[in-house]
C-alpha cells in the first residue's frame, strides 16, 4: 500500500480536494471546498486550492503545495496527492447506509490519514495542545482503520503505541510524535486497557475479512506488548477488583477510581483473554463484578458518587459483554448529560456544562449501533453530522449554539464514527 506523503489536507467529500480546516472558535472558518486545478501564479506547480480564487492573505508555505490561510487553516496539495487519497479509500470500505453516512465516513478516514505519521504516530488533533499520541485515541483509530480494511495503517499505529510501552507495562499519558514525554502530566491507567483491545479488534476485523496473514502478524509483533500490559493491569488491580485511582479521559483529578477506567481495564482484559493471554480472564471477571457490584448505574466514582459519566458506554459492545440493565443506563445518561447544543458532556458534573464534547456524543453513537439500536445510534449520527465544520470535519466540541469550537478534526471522534457505521453496516466484533 503507498505510504501516505507529509500532507495538509484532505480529501473533501464533496469535491475530493485535499484540504482542511481547524474549527477554533476564535480563528472562524475557512470557505466551503471547491475543487479546482491550475498552475496559480507564484504556486509551487499545479494544486488544489479552496474557491474560485486563491484565499485572500494567503502565503505559500516553503517548498510545499500548500496555502496557510489567514483563518488559521492550511489548504491544498499536489493533484497527485488527490489521486493517492483516492486510492487509499478505495483500498478499503467507506462505510454508510445515506449520502451523507458515507461523506462523513470519507472525511473520517482522510482526516484519520492526514493526523497519521508514516511511523504510525497518531496525532490527537492536528496543531497545539492536541498535536501530540495519547495511547487511548491512537488505539480507537486503530481498531476504526481495521475495521474499515486498512489493516496496514492499523499496524502501523499500534506498532508505534507498543514501542511508547515502558517495561512494566504502562504508558505516559501522551507522548511527542518523536516518543519524547512533554509534561510530568500522571499516567492514564486506561491505556493498559484499550491497547489490549484495539490489538484483538484488528486481528478480529482482519480474520473477518480474510486476511488471516495480516491477523498472524499483528499477533506475532504486539502479543508481547499485550502481556506487558495485562501484567501492568494485575499490578494495578486489587483482588476484590478495583482499580488503583488513576486520571482517566477526564484528564483531570480523581477522588477514586472511575467508571472509565475500570470498563477501558475490563474491556483490554476481555481481549487480551481471547488473544489467548492466560491471566487476563481471571482479571476480566474481577473487573466485571466489581462493576457490577460498585457502578450498577452511571456514576463515575463507586456507590453512586460522582455524578452520571459518558464512560457508561463502554460497558458493552464492542468492547466487552453488555451486562442486561445497559440500555436503561444509557438512556439515563444521556437524559444527564445532553448540553444545550444538544450533544452529550462527559460528565453531569463536568466544567462547562454549556459545551457538547463530540467524543462523548459519538461514544453512545457507538454503544447503540453496536447493540443494535439502529434508531438511536443514527439519532447521534445525524447530530453529528450536523456539527461539522464547513470542510466537513468533526470538531472536539460543539458550543451553546451549535457552532464548532476548539479542534478539527478530532481523532477519537473520527474512529467512534467510523467504527458505528461500520457496527450498522455489518456488526462489529466484541471480545467475548
């Protein structure tokens, strides 16, 4: 598969040009796409550019294709960078029932490929604080590359999660794209989870699709780094089953042990007992009484303390064996946590109750689709979809009135979209 060249841009679903757009409040936005091809005056050669005209106040950055544009963007590419983009989908599956399922699904995977490193560093977002590897959403991207049939990108991003791995087993919370830790920032227990998981969905999504070659490889290079992190996750687990108090995808201080990271640890420990990693199903059943005995309704904290948490969605599939009452629990949640633009917050006691967080919308975008709720999983698709930035990328946030804000595109979101379009497609896999 060709190796995807340093871009700025991707591909727009409605014209296939390369560009994109980041959706901070403050900077506004850039104009909609409009694919055109030309020799540009004072242009490296023939590029795609935005509009009819090349954007005012733009300037071509040094030796590149490329426009950084006054609103904050950066815009165009090569025509052969288009025609690479191109190949690149049709080598895989743009999932979707509707026209506007499947636009947003290829803008998803262009923006996955553009935040992508030829090494498999997977960037959060694309500039500033968000410019940098967390192993939680690099592993959800992974297991949406699979699923959608590039496998090779899938490898590529975990191998590079499984080289962040310490000895122990654990992870920094983030790391620079060159593996640098930037910040004392504490550590994020729940990778020990997700990594397990997103190894075992893509030797799952690999075997489903037939390519039983690419499922042997991925088991051969990172087993290894699966039982470094079920090792990890037993140093970190008590024997009645509750994990150590640790930052979860709050990233904020904890007062105990949370809701999101005993079902990411539940969930990594369910893969990691069908990829044939013998300690992991004694964990997983610990883990599983304990949230059903400590987190039988939405809380973040045990017993009912804490307020309602969006981690709620990750009790089932495709993460784990949804315990009976799982639908009534995320009704209640959303019910808590909707914000006024209409998307969901993480938490009924998060800061900025005014803000819709669109990883948390599409998490119970996923929950449902992969539990067969058609209706409402496409109720949060459709929200989704209608929040985008006018490139059509999914924002981190969405404000009060319903307009993008912080960072676009957001790579977390991108993979939950994905990987519920692909769950209404055909079904996902979930570790048993």
């Amino acid at each position: 598969m060709e190796r995807r060249a340093r871009l700025v841009g991707a591909l727009a679903a409605a014209a296939l040009a390369l560009t994109t757009a980041y959706a901070a409040e403050p900077r506004g936005m850039a104009a909609p796409v409009h694919l055109r091809s030309s020799g540009v005056a004072g242009s490296p050669g023939s590029v795609v550019v935005l509009g009819e005209d090349v954007p005012d106040g733009a300037q071509w950055v040094p030796g590149s294709s490329v426009l950084r544009t006054p609103a904050g963007g950066l815009v165009g590419g090569t025509i052969a960078d288009v025609d690479a983009a191109r190949a690149w989908l049709a080598s895989g599956v743009v999932p979707g029932a509707t026209p506007a399922d499947r636009s947003t699904a290829e803008r998803a995977l262009l923006d996955l490929r553009l935040l992508t490193r030829p090494d498999g560093a997977l960037l959060a977002g694309p500039e500033g604080a968000w410019a940098y590897v967390w192993p939680r959403d690099a592993s959800f991207a992974a297991a949406a590359y699979a699923a959608t049939g590039h496998v090779d990108d899938a490898a590529r991003v975990l191998g590079f999660v499984a080289a962040q791995q310490r000895p122990d087993g654990t992870w920094a919370a983030r790391v620079r794209p060159d593996g640098d830790v930037p910040d004392g920032r504490p550590d994020q227990l729940d990778a020990t989870g997700w990594f397990p998981w997103a190894v075992w969905s893509a030797v799952a999504s690999a075997r489903r699709d037939g390519d039983t070659a690419a499922a042997d490889d991925l088991e051969r290079h990172l087993l290894p780094a699966v039982r470094r992190a079920v090792a990890a996750a037993e140093a970190q687990v008590d024997s009645r089953g509750v994990p150590a108090a640790s930052q979860d995808y709050w990233e904020d201080r904890v007062l105990g042990p949370t809701l999101g990271t005993a079902a990411a640890l539940s969930a990594g420990m369910h893969a990691a007992a069908a990829l044939g990693v013998a300690p992991a199903a004694g964990l997983a059943r610990r883990l599983d009484r304990r949230l059903a005995l400590d987190w039988p309704g939405t809380s973040r904290y045990q017993h009912g303390e804490g307020g309602s948490d969006a981690a709620v969605a990750w009790l089932g599939a495709p993460f784990r064996p949804a315990p009976s009452s799982l639908a009534s629990r995320l009704r209640v949640a959303q019910r808590r946590l909707t914000a006024p633009a209409g998307g969901l917050r993480p938490g009924s006691r998060f800061t900025a109750a005014h803000v819709s967080w669109t990883p948390e919308t599409a998490a119970f975008a996923l929950a449902w689709a992969a539990s067969g709720s058609r209706d409402r999983a496409e109720g949060w698709l459709r929200w989704l979809e209608g929040v985008r930035t006018p490139l059509g990328s999914l924002p981190e946030k969405v404000s009060a009135t319903g307009e993008p804000a912080s960072v676009a595109p957001l790579a977390w979101t991108d993979a939950e979209v994905l990987l519920a379009l692909v769950a209404l497609d055909r079904g996902l896999p979930t570790p048993p």
